[in-house]
C-alpha cells in the first residue's frame, strides 16, 4: 500500500456511500466512540457535515478547513482517518498533482449494535475499553424488550388481499445508482495460513464443506484478536465441531476466549500489534546501518519485534502484559517500544525486568519521547552519564553489551549481507 504525506493545503471531497439515520448517531457515540475516540468521531461528523443538501457529494475543500473547523493539528486528524479507515467507517483515495494533492474520503454507515456486539473483534475492545460494568448498561439500551404475544392472532393482510394487479405501461428501471445502505468490513492484511491448517487438521474429522468464508474470516479475527498460531487453532477447532463435522462458531469464538483468558490471567486481549504512525517515521533515503535500523524500529508493531527476539518463537504472557502496559497505560508509540526493548535486552542480560523497564519508560514519557532516533539518542545519553561513574573494568564490560547503534561511526556504515537478510526476514510481512 502506498504511503503518502498530507499538508494543509492538499483538497478532499467527500462522498456519501450510504444513508445515515438518527440511530446511526446513537451507535457512533456510545459504541463506536469507546474504541476509536473522540477525534476519529469528531472527524466522521465533520465530514459528514461537508456534504451538499443532498446529502451526496461535498464541495472540494482544504484539509485546512479540517483543521480549522476541529481545532485539531493535522497529524491528530491523519491518525483519526486512519482509525476510520481501519474500523470501516471510511475509504480513502489518492490523487498526485503538481499543485496540490487530491484526496477522496468515501463515508460508510456503522455497524448495528447487533453486528458490534458479536464481531469477534469490536465486542472484545469495546469490553476492554468501557469495562464490565458499562459494557453491560451498554447491552441493555439496545437490547430489545420481549413482548407477550400470548392470546392475540395475526391478521395481518397479505399483499394479493389489498391490491390488484391490472395493465399498465411498460418502462425500464435501473437500480444500480439508487441510494442504500452500505457498510465496510473490518480488513486485516496478515495472511492466516489455512493451507497448513488443513493438513494438520485430524483426517475426517471435518466435512469437505466447512471451511467456509466465514468460518475463514471469523478464524482470522480470532487468530489476529487472540495472537493464535495455527497449531492453537487447530487444538479450538477440534473442540468445537458440531454433530455434522462443521465448526460452530458460537463454540469456536468461546474457546478462543476460554483459552486466552486461562493464558493470561483471566485479561481479554487488547490491540499492541500497531505500527509507528506515519507522521513520527524518520526521512527515508540514507543507505546507512544506523537508518536501516531506525527503519526497523518504526516498520515492525512491538510484538513482532518482541518475537523475533525470541527467535520466532511466541513470547510469554508476561512479556507482553508488560508491552500492552507500555503502550496502552504510558502511551508510548510502537518504534519507542521497540528501541526500548532493545535497549533492555541488551544491557540487561537478555532480561525484560518489569522495575528496570518501567523506570526507563516512565522517564521517556515524561521526555515526551516519540520517535525512534530521539529514544536511541536519549538511551545514549543515559549510558554515557552511567559511563563516567564506572571503574574502567565495568566501562569495558558495557561497552561489550551495549547496543550497536550506540556506535556513531555506524552513521557511515552499510550493513553486512547477513545483517541485510535478518532485517528483511525482521520486515517480510510488514513492508
């Protein structure tokens, strides 16, 4: 996928995919909003509002206006179009010019409080994010009241009783541009590989027909929402066939849950596979080792990273309660995750200790830290004030554990052929 930047001056048009109701509103604010914010709802609206009379098309505007109009900086605007985006709210499009770039922003209707409230993937965050409490007063507003249809009779009249059908004139009707409802899907790109699934899978256990597609899409969100492996979804799957050798996927969904929460304490997962934002990326362009590693640091989510420091293997509980803390409770950005994670591990034996890393991280917070380079150059600064209160036996000893980016003759240099292969091997899946 492409990557673009975005000024102020660059214009958008909105156009209208769908049709919006009063209830619409009512799902954006209490159920949408919990999961992707106020700005990303704020931002829908305001968009919404750009359109004509007719509700269709709006007036090619600057992102400017955006600006003006939110009182919101336009980095804070680029993240909340890409959480609407991501939920399915809205498609973007791209145009290059000389002048000024083009953008088209395609507005979709939410999801019923039905849809969210069984999505394998919204119901979890949105019970992360509100809590046990308020997830269910959130419940109980939509749900439906149950009627006592005891002792009445349906009289209800039938079409063929109220109307005749007679002569009339002929004439052509076309339906493809007439207005409707229409709502995005939620996309994950990282590929599940059913492939091997199926040949591991137990011979005739399952029928030919019952990986359907959505038997398929419901086990890509559980594998993404829960950081399943093949291996662990085949282990649910077997636990959840039904009578007729096919997945019930009411089961699969709650085995999925049952096992995470046992392997983690009885949490539900929230969402650390994000990427650095593009607005924080450095420049691209030098060919040095030190760029490439930066590079790494800002392309590849904390997991990931994480796990290829296990050498591909899943890394525990432990480990990643600790990255969901850093980003979720401190709020720092994914490549200073990472830089951090490596910092640790390499001055530190190889250990992640939850004391030693939180006082790093609280301090990086406290720096307003958010780019890779100025969390490499601030863990360098650290090591050269801890540097001058050492003997010269420990100065030796931390100059072998170190990291290598500590190094600033590494600004010049390229990277060895392994070294380029384990980058791409590190980025593979993610550029």
């Amino acid at each position: 996928m492409s990557v673009v930047s975005i000024l102020p001056a660059d214009t958008y048009t909105v156009v209208n995919k769908t049709i919006l109701n009063e209830n619409d509103n009512k799902i954006l604010t209490m159920l949408y909003q919990p999961i992707i914010g106020i700005t990303a709802i704020n931002l829908y609206m305001t968009l919404c509002f750009d359109l004509d009379k007719n509700e269709i098309m709006s007036d090619e505007v600057s992102h400017h206006h955006l600006m003006t109009n939110m009182r919101t900086k336009l980095e804070d605007i680029i993240i909340a179009r890409e959480k609407l985006e991501a939920i399915g709210l809205l498609k973007s499009y791209f145009k290059k010019s000389d002048d000024v770039n083009n953008y088209i922003y395609e507005i979709f209707s939410p999801l019923s409080a039905k849809e969210i409230f069984s999505h394998p993937i919204l119901n979890i965050v949105l019970y992360n994010n509100v809590g046990k409490k308020e997830y269910e007063r959130l419940v109980n507003i939509f749900k439906v009241p149950r009627i006592n249809y005891d002792g009445f009779e349906d009289i209800t009249k039938n079409f063929d009783e109220v109307f005749d059908s007679v002569s009339g004139t002929m004439f052509e009707n076309s339906l493809k541009d007439i207005k409707t409802t229409h709502k995005l899907n939620i996309n994950i790109d990282n590929e599940f590989d059913f492939e091997l699934l199926e040949s591991i899978m137990p011979k005739g256990l399952l029928s030919d027909k019952a990986l359907t597609r959505d038997i398929k899409t419901l086990i890509q969100n559980l594998s993404f929402v829960y950081n399943l492996e093949v291996e662990e979804i085949k282990n649910l799957i077997i636990n959840s066939v039904g009578v007729k050798h096919n997945i019930d996927k009411t089961l699969l969904r709650k085995n999925a849950r049952n096992y995470y929460q046992f392997n983690n304490s009885g949490k539900l997962p929230s969402l650390i596979y994000q990427k650095q934002p593009e607005y924080l990326k450095s420049a691209t362009g030098d060919d040095s080792k030190r760029a490439k590693m930066i590079y790494t640091f800002e392309s590849v989510d904390p997991y990931h990273f994480l796990k290829s420091k296990y050498n591909g293997v899943k890394p525990t509980s432990r480990d990643l309660n600790m990255i969901e803390s850093l980003m979720n409770d401190l709020e720092l950005k994914p490549a200073v995750v990472n830089v951090l994670i490596d910092y640790v591990l390499r001055i530190n034996n190889n250990k992640l200790t939850k004391n030693f890393i939180e006082t790093i991280a609280g301090q990086w917070k406290r720096l307003n830290i958010e780019t890779a380079e100025d969390a490499m150059n601030q863990a360098y600064k650290e090591s050269k004030k801890k540097t001058k209160t050492t003997n010269i036996n420990n100065k030796e000893k931390q100059k072998e554990i170190i990291p290598e980016w500590f190094n600033k003759n590494i600004e010049k240099q390229k990277m060895t052929k392994e070294e380029e292969d384990e980058v791409k091997g590190l980025l593979k899946d993610f550029v």
